[in-house]
C-alpha cells in the first residue's frame, strides 16, 4: 500500500500531462498570421490597378483630343451647329409669318365685308359724307399679292442657297414647309377675293403680262407645274415615276371637266345677257338669273385652287426632301422668268417706222 500510495502521486502527475498532451494533438492547428506586405508591394499592385483601369480611358481621350484637335471636325462641328441655330430661327420666323398672314387675312375679309355693304347701301361710287373711301377689295389683293411675290421671292432665294450648301435634309424640310405654308397664305388671299370679286380674279389684271396668257382659272395650270417639276427632280425611283405618272393623268382629267363646266358656264352667261326683247318689267330678273351663273363660277375658281393645292401636297409626298426643295425652286424660276419676260418686253426698243420696215 505504502508503494500503492507513493506511486500515486507520479500516476496522477503525469496523466494530466498526457491529457494535455493528447487534447493538444486532436486539436486543429490555429491558422498560420498573414504576412504582411511590404510597403513596395503594395505601392506596386495599386499602381498596377490603376494603370489597367485607366490605360482604356486614356486610350478613348486622346482619340477624342485627336479627334477634337482636327480642324476640319472642329470647323464642320461649328458649321452644324450654326446652321441648327439659323434653321431655328428661320422656324421661328416662318411661325411669325404664318400669324402675321392670319391676321392680313382677316382684317381682308372684313375689308371686303365693309366693301360689300358699302356696295349695297350706297351704290357704285358714292361714299358716305364725312367718311374716308375705303380701299377695294381689288386694290387690297393686288397690293397684298405684290408683298407675296417679294416675300416669297426671298423664301426661294434662301432655299436655293441651302441647296447649293449641301444642308442637311432636316434644314431643307424646314425652307419646304415654308413655301408650302406660303403657298397656303395665297391661296386663301385669292379664295377671299374670289367671294369679293371673281371677275378681277378670272381678268388677271393683277398678274404680270406674260403670267396672264398663261392663266387657269385664277392660277396656274397644275399640269403645267408637274411638267416644270420633271425636268428639275431627275432621278427619279420607279415608283416615284408611277406616282408622278397617275398623278398627271388624274390631274388633268380634272382640268379637262372644270375647262367643259366653265365653258358652259360662260355660254349659258352670253345666252342670258343677248337674249332679245327684255322687258324693263323683268329685266332685274333675266339679270338675277345671269348672277347666278357668275356664282357658280366662283365656286369653279375655289375647286381650281384646291386642285393647285392637292398637286403641291402630292408632289411633296412623293418626293424626296432634296427633290421637293428643288421642285419649289423650280415653280418659282418659271414664274419668276415669266415676269422678267413681261418686264423686257415692255421695255424694248420699238421701231418708229411701220412694221416690215
């Protein structure tokens, strides 16, 4: 017992420390500390980081400074940019013009109006005392049409320029609405004079002399301008050739029944005025009959220009832009050269001795 007891101690001392010893081996390692970079290396890795994010960057700035250093980008950038600036302020322009025509339009029809119950009340040629004479309406449309002429004379020579500028078809779509609301603004001055006085209208006193031998109904012959348009707007597609083809047919089959409507118009007109032994009793009547007659032939002269107007639209719808800015260039050269021809005309030299000699 006595070695039992001295043997203990040892037994009890050393397993412990075997259990210890085995609770250290079953125990996973603790993971090793990380080591630390040096300060070199990690000066190294950001920079390498920052060299792969930026060599891209760099790489996309100094094609666009190559590209912005480049005078001629420079110079056509600031071309673009100036032409967008002018084409929207000719935008800006054409709207104001637009409103200003309204209100020209306007204040016509009540001219005309006062016109009309001047003509009613007073008879022909007399005014009323201590009233100023109020221009006719003839007088307003002629003074009106010669300012369309000039402003739109302007519009054309702006047009061509922007076709020899080689602009952008977005600028040039914004000189052809121009004509074409131009073109609007026309024709409701003529369709306000055509309900004032259609016979001043069908006279074409209030066109240029060589204008007028060519005048239908108040206007252009839509035919006509069609045939101008072809010989400016080549190429043309295959379709744009139908189009324009079944266009002209149906264009002209309309010219041919209002020409036969009018005709007869005008012949049951002369019919009523020369027929013999009008009695004074119903003289007012036989006359009524004949204004009637003249009626209708403001309505003939109103379908004449909403055929003129449907052509433009058709045209337009069938050309290009390119083509369309040319087509209206075109219109009005041949309008233009038809008034330069009255005015050389008129001013020729004439020969004193007779003709022949």
């Amino acid at each position: 017992m006595g070695m039992v007891a001295a043997m203990m101690p040892n037994g009890n001392s050393s397993s412990p420390r075997r259990q210890e010893e085995g609770g250290q081996r079953s125990a996973p390692p603790p993971p090793a500390p990380a080591v630390p970079l040096p300060n070199s290396a990690k000066e190294n890795r950001s920079s390498l980081t920052k060299k792969e994010a930026t060599s891209g960057g760099k790489g996309a700035t100094s094609g666009d400074q190559e590209r912005v250093r480049d005078p001629k980008t420079l110079r056509r950038l600031a071309q673009n940019r100036e032409a967008a600036r002018k084409s929207r302020l000719r935008k800006k322009a054409y709207i104001q013009q637009l409103e200003t025509s309204r209100i020209r339009l306007s204040q016509l029809e009540q001219q005309v109006q006062v016109a009309r119950v001047q003509g009613v009340f007073l008879g022909a040629g007399e005014q009323p005392a201590g009233f100023p004479s109020a221009p006719s309406p003839a007088a307003v449309f002629d003074m009106e049409y010669g300012r369309w002429v000039e402003e739109h004379s302007k519009l054309m020579f702006q047009l061509r320029a922007a076709l020899n500028e080689h602009m952008a078809d977005e600028q040039l779509q914004a000189f052809v609405n121009g004509a074409m609301a131009q073109h609007e603004e026309l024709l409701n001055l003529k369709g306000a004079m055509a309900r004032a006085d259609v016979f001043h209208l069908l006279s074409g006193v209030w066109a240029s002399p060589a204008e007028r031998c060519f005048l239908w109904l108040g206007g252009f012959r839509p035919s006509e301008v069609i045939k101008v348009m072809l010989k400016h707007v080549e190429p043309l597609s295959e379709g744009q050739i139908l189009g324009i083809y079944n266009l002209q047919q149906s264009v002209q089959e309309r010219e041919e029944a209002l020409n036969h409507t009018m005709e007869a118009t005008q012949q049951s007109i002369s019919d009523i005025v020369a027929a013999p032994d009008v009695a004074p009793a119903t003289f007012i009547g036989h006359m009524s009959l004949a204004m009637n007659k003249v009626a209708s032939m403001e309505s003939f002269v109103l379908q004449a220009d909403g055929l003129r107007q449907q052509t433009l639209h058709k045209l337009h719808h069938i050309l290009t832009t390119r083509q369309a800015a040319r087509c209206m260039v075109a219109i009005a050269d041949y309008f233009h050269r038809l008034r330069a021809l009255s005015t050389l005309w008129v001013a020729r030299p004439r020969q004193e001795d007779g003709p022949g000699l």
